[in-house]
C-alpha cells in the first residue's frame, strides 16, 4: 500500500511551542514498521516556520511574510536535521522535497516532480515534504499542508492518505462548545451538512482546522484516494489507520481511482474558469461530449493553452475540470462561435474542442 501521511504542527509539537522530539521518534518508528511491512510512505511534514522560531530562540512574532519566510528559511533545515537524526535510530535514510502551487500547474514540473518522488519510494527513501515558504508568494502558494498533502496523493497515486492533527476527528459539534457532540466514524460523502461540522481555524501555531482537513478529504475522494483524519497522539495511530482499525474519521473515497493523466487534471491548480451554456452543460454531463467553444458564455481569469480550467455550469457550480487548448485571450474571441469561425477569427486553430473528453474529468 503506498501511503500519504500528513503531520500539522501541532502533532509534532504536543502542543508545545517546539517540536517534540518524544513524539517525533514514535511517529518514525510507526513509519519504519509500516515500511517494513512492504509497506511504501510519503510524508507532509509542517512545522518549519515554527522550528525556525525555535531555532532562533523565540524571538517576539511580527506575523509578516517576510518574518515568516525567514523563520521558514532557517527552520526547514533545522526540521530535516532532526528528522534525519530520528530517521538513522531505525535505518532510514530521507529527502527533503519543497513544492510550491507551480509545480501542479504544469505537466513537466508534475511530472518531474512525481519522478523524483517515486525514485525516492524505489530506493528505499523516506520522502519528507513541505511548501517552500521561503521563496511561496500567495500566488504560488497551495495554501496549507493539508491541501498539499492531497495533491501529493494524487500525484502518487495513493491508496491512502491519513492526516494527523490534535483532534480526534470530525464530531457532529464542535466539542469544545458542545458536551453531547460525537465523533463521526465515516463520511461516505463529503455534503453542505459536512462542511457545517467544519468549524474555524485550527491553532496559533499551524494554519489548520478541521475545514482544510476536509477540503484535503475532498480533493483526494474525489480521485479514488480514500483519507483518515485521526490524533496524532493516539497509540500507534498512524499503523491503526492504515491497517483498517477504527480511529479517527474516515472518508471514503467517491468511486475507483482514475487514471494518472486525470488524477493530475484533477490536483493541478486551476488559474481560470470558463462559463458555459445550458447546451454545453448538458452535454459535457449527459452524453459524453467535449466542450466547444459555441458552449461557451464567458471567461474569468487568465490561463495559457494546456492549462487545467474550471468548467462551471450556468448556475455557477463547477461542473468538471479540463485542459484548455486554447489561451484566455482566445477563447474571449471565439466564445459563443461555431468551430468553423475559429481559424477566421484567430487566423489559426488547434482543433473544433476546447477541452476534449479524453481531457475532462468531470465532478
């Protein structure tokens, strides 16, 4: 089984303001039995902003982006270090890989990106994972772990991807405000009335909560991977999770895994969004066709050709994801035209579709 584990910072602190080493051996040594099980994992890894707070002695927080690309600078390597210490008291040895938004964007840097991480997996190497923050602006930035830890699964194929965090899973309240309040097993279906469960933000030291952990849920389900959410500091939790026991809130994935040319139409981030007709709509859902650019009604945002797009239908739901084979610019020309206009109006064309159905994945 190849497996996606995901470590917030508050799991690698004990709710401490530094990393807690204790912790950190037993969650290694989790790691290692499972690969010794044949067994393959991957791990997202938070915690350098606030190992770099540490590293540098607790200096007072200005909560800027500079400040936090420095703390993140300094406490990636002081992170990887310590990971690399507890990594040799069981024999493995382990990478450090840094991904930014731009690489899901793009088909090489995906691509690369995948090849480096399943060479690491073929020799043996525990990969450890995290946005580079040092150099992340907002607009190249995944977001937070969590989502990052879902576009990894996907990358990879995975059959499972478990997300640790201090919470015990998803309850029906917030168990905090709410005594009755009970945790949920399993999510079959991530609905509205989940996302209600959702609650705020996660602690002052991780930028979490339980609404990114199910945004991550729903990223990977929806391509065949399923996830449990579960506490970091429950015994062997993450052993319990990928072997099936009862911890934590389990989501189960939405249908069978799709093919490895859609699974990266599905994580790729998608910078644009085109708006399309009832007609389109209805065939793009109904009978299996590709978009053309008569079913078009509008364009947000800016994308190159062969970028991943958001189709939404007329009543403003995302309908399906897809890759474009026309920019932006050209697709604000010919929208709401028949194909036969295209190599009039641009002077060349790249085909009748817009977005072919071999290039589609629908949600």
């Amino acid at each position: 089984m190849r497996v996606v584990l995901k470590l917030g910072t508050s799991v690698l602190t004990g709710g401490s303001d530094r990393l807690h080493r204790p912790r950190m051996v037993e969650l290694i040594r989790q790691i290692a039995a499972l690969r010794s099980d044949g067994h393959e994992v991957v791990l997202v890894s938070s915690g350098a902003v606030l190992a770099g707070w540490e590293a540098l002695n607790f200096p007072f927080r200005e909560r800027t982006l500079a400040e936090k690309q420095l703390l993140a600078a300094v406490g990636q390597s002081h992170l990887m270090h310590t990971y690399s210490l507890l990594a040799e008291l069981y024999g493995l040895k382990v990478a450090q890989i840094l991904l930014t938004a731009d690489d899901f964007r793009g088909r090489t840097r995906y691509l690369n990106a995948r090849t480096t991480l399943t060479a690491c997996l073929s020799r043996g190497v525990l990969p450890i994972i995290n946005e580079n923050d040092a150099v992340a602006t907002e607009q190249i930035k995944v977001g937070d772990n969590d989502t990052l830890s879902a576009f990894v699964a996907n990358m990879l194929e995975a059959d499972l991807l478990v997300i640790l965090t201090d919470a015990p899973g998803l309850y029906t309240a917030d168990p905090r405000t709410h005594p009755e309040a009970v945790l949920i097993p399993e999510v079959a279906r991530i609905t509205p009335d989940i996302w209600a469960l959702a609650g705020g933000a996660g602690s002052h030291r991780g930028t979490g909560g339980m609404h990114t952990k199910i945004q991550a849920a729903e990223i990977a389900t929806r391509a065949g991977t399923p996830v449990v959410v579960a506490p970091g500091d429950a015994p062997e939790a993450v052993v319990r999770a990928v072997t099936g026991e009862a911890i934590g809130t389990r989501f189960l994935a939405a249908g069978s895994p799709l093919e490895a040319r859609k699974r990266w139409i599905l994580a790729e981030i998608a910078p644009g969004r085109v708006l399309l007709d009832q007609g389109a709509a209805t065939a793009l859902r109904e009978r299996g066709g590709s978009l053309l650019a008569v079913g078009i009604r509008g364009i947000e945002g800016d994308f190159e050709r062969g970028q991943t797009v958001r189709l939404l239908a007329p009543d403003g739901h995302e309908l399906a994801r897809g890759l474009t084979r026309y920019a932006s610019g050209d697709l604000r020309r010919i929208a709401g035209r028949r194909s036969a206009d295209t190599q009039g109006e641009l002077g060349y064309d790249y085909g009748p579709e817009v977005v072919h159905r071999d290039d589609l994945v629908m949600l």
